[in-house]
C-alpha cells in the first residue's frame, strides 16, 4: 500500500534583509545587491539551511548540508525587506529550528560569497551558500529597528 500522506512543513513569512539600511555590520544591501539575490534563486530554485548551533572556536559559524532544517524558495519585497517563505522541513532538526526561531532566540541570516564596497560599505553578492537561522546575541541584536508601521 502506497502511503499518500505527504508530511507537511511549517510555513513562515520571515523579514530576511533590510534593503538600504546598514545591518549589525555596518554593511548595506542596496539595490544591485537585492536584484543579484532573486537572480541567484532563480538559478538554483531554492535555498537551504539549518539551525547553527554555536560559535567555533575562530567567531565563525559552519554549515553542514546534511543538517538542513529548512529551505526557501520564494522571496518577496515589501516595506522595503526581503521577505522569505521559509519552510521549515519535518525533521527533528526542522521541528527545532522551528521552536527556536518561533521563540525568538535565532534569526534568519544568508551567508554569502562576495565582497564588501570600501567607500559605500555596499554587499557585493557573487552567490548564497545557505541562509541559517543564528542565536541571537548581543552582536547580532540590532538596538533600534525600523519595520511596517501599522495603519
């Protein structure tokens, strides 16, 4: 007997890149950034990540693709973000990621590879290796934030 039953993945619409705005670095994605992350979606159909469970020994993080807790495969643009369509995989590392992120202890960042414009501090994107969720700490947590206002 064929099971029909697919598994079904939690969905979240998640605020992914402020565009314009300098992140907790300092750096900006501007427009040629943002038109370079759709391009680069459109060529490989989706984005993969994971939860990263902690710092290495260096400050850097590290993915591994066996690990995967979700994928995105439509972005959008509203009040000026990048909005992802996350899809969190049924899977124990799935279900996690998902727990963590709806508790607000991590939040979604891409890792790139690219440069970053000296004089305008602009990303400049050649590819997206993953987008993770990260634990939030105090280096990542931005002190003041601009979102949608509420009419």
């Amino acid at each position: 007997m064929i099971n029909t039953r697919e598994s079904k993945s939690a969905i979240r619409e998640v605020p992914l890149i402020e565009i314009g705005v300098a992140n907790f670095s300092g750096n900006i994605y501007a427009k040629r950034s943002v038109d370079k992350i759709f391009e680069i979606l459109n060529n490989k159909r989706f984005f993969t990540g994971e939860l990263v469970g902690a710092l290495l020994d260096n400050g850097s993080y590290e993915t591994k693709l066996d690990r995967n807790s979700h994928i995105i495969d439509h972005l959008f643009i509203e009040d000026d973000f990048i909005v992802a369509v996350v899809k969190f995989n049924n899977t124990r590392n799935g279900k996690e990621a998902l727990k963590i992120f709806s508790d607000g202890i991590a939040s979604f960042m891409p890792t790139i590879k690219g440069k970053i414009d000296e004089v305008t501090n602009e990303i400049i994107i050649n590819d997206i290796i993953s987008v993770d969720l990260i634990p939030i700490n105090d280096k990542l947590l931005k002190k003041e934030f601009s979102w949608i206002t509420v009419k």
